[in-house]
C-alpha cells in the first residue's frame, strides 16, 4: 500500500465524470475501485479498511442517501463522502446528520476531493482502532462467569461491596471476590477504568 493508504470506491453514473474522479485519485496514487449504481456496489464491492466511500446522490437505481442508510443497516464503517451537482443545504444537513463525513457539490476542485477524501480515510482507520478496541474489551468480558457480569454491573454503578451484596443476596466478602477477579479478568487498573472500557461496548450498570 502507498503513502495514501486505504481503498476509495466511487459510486458514480455518470461515466465522464467517474472516470475523472479515478484519473485524479490514481494520478495522487490513491487505490479506487468504480461502480455505477448502488446496486453494482452492494452487489459488487469487496469491501477492505481503511476505505472510504465517494458517493453521488443522484443515481439511476437507489440515491445516495438511501444506499446511505442501507450501509447504516449493515453496520458499515465505511465514511462517505456525498457528491451532487444538484445538492441542497438541507440535503446536505441530512447526509451530514446520517454520518456523512463531507458533502461535495460539483463541480469541486482537486483540492476540496483530496482533503474530503483524505478526511474520510482517517475516519475509517479511528473506526478500525476503535472497533479493535471493542473487540479486546468483549473478548475479556466473555471471560467472566455470569455472576462476574452480574457483579460487574453493579461495580460499575459505584455502589459499595455492601450494598451489592445485599442487592444480590449474598455476603460482602463473597462480593470483593467476584469484584477482584472481574478487575483481574478485565485488565481494569481502576473503577473510573473499568467504566470507561464498559461504555465502549454499551454495557449498562445495575439500577
């Protein structure tokens, strides 16, 4: 891979125009993938990180903004940026509040494309390193035992050993067990630590 590393695919029908986008992106060095409808791409792409998706908003088959919301669907991580001779600023606010990280009107210069694109990319490699991150942190929680992940929520709402042994019907010195061996399993060095790595995944504490 260069020095630009990561794949861009532009969905693009109108063919003068894709094939212009890729000359500009190649000649750059970037690595570009082309596809001429929604359909060709979901149907198509073969999809690697980091990547980026360059995506016109007005296509023959499915827009822009569904295959947008498709994508979301799918779980996708893939950024996206709009292209559209025929945007609008509330069209724009939308893609935007969707996830898209830029919206291009056309024409845009070279330089607007590389900063768009190049903004995309380092979306895409955060979301792989936090995806990453995601994916260590669910790995050490299926470690516990099911009364560890019980135990861990009620850590995790900063009740005291005392009252989370009450709450489960057990005694304190049972409680600090399982709160040793959740920090121990989980690698947490702390509770505010503990905390943190929980949110990432989503993990609620006990109420």
């Amino acid at each position: 891979m260069n020095a630009n590393e990561g794949v861009i695919y532009v969905v693009e029908d109108d063919t003068f125009c894709r094939r212009s986008i890729v000359s500009i992106l190649r000649r750059a060095e970037f690595e570009v993938e082309t596809f001429e409808s929604a359909n060709d791409f979901l149907d198509n792409a073969m999809i690697r990180y980091p990547g980026c998706l360059l995506l016109d908003v007005m296509l023959p088959d499915v827009d822009g903004l569904d295959l947008q919301k498709i994508l979301s669907e799918k779980d996708s991580h893939l950024p996206i940026v709009f292209m559209s001779g025929h945007g609008s600023i509330s069209m724009s606010v939308k893609a935007i509040k969707r996830g898209a990280v830029n919206f291009l009107p056309k024409p845009f210069t070279h330089e607007d494309l590389f900063s768009a694109v190049n903004e995309a990319l380092e979306q895409s490699k955060k979301n792989m390193k936090e995806a990453s991150e995601r994916d260590n942190i669910n790995a050490r929680i299926e470690t516990l035992t099911p009364r560890e992940k019980e135990v861990l929520r009620w850590v995790i709402s900063g009740r005291p050993n005392k009252q989370i042994a009450w709450e489960l019907g057990t005694v304190e010195k049972t409680i600090k067990v399982h709160r040793s061996r959740v920090m121990q399993k989980t690698g947490a060095d702390s509770l505010a630590e503990l905390v943190r790595m929980t949110e990432k995944i989503g993990i609620l504490p006990a109420d």
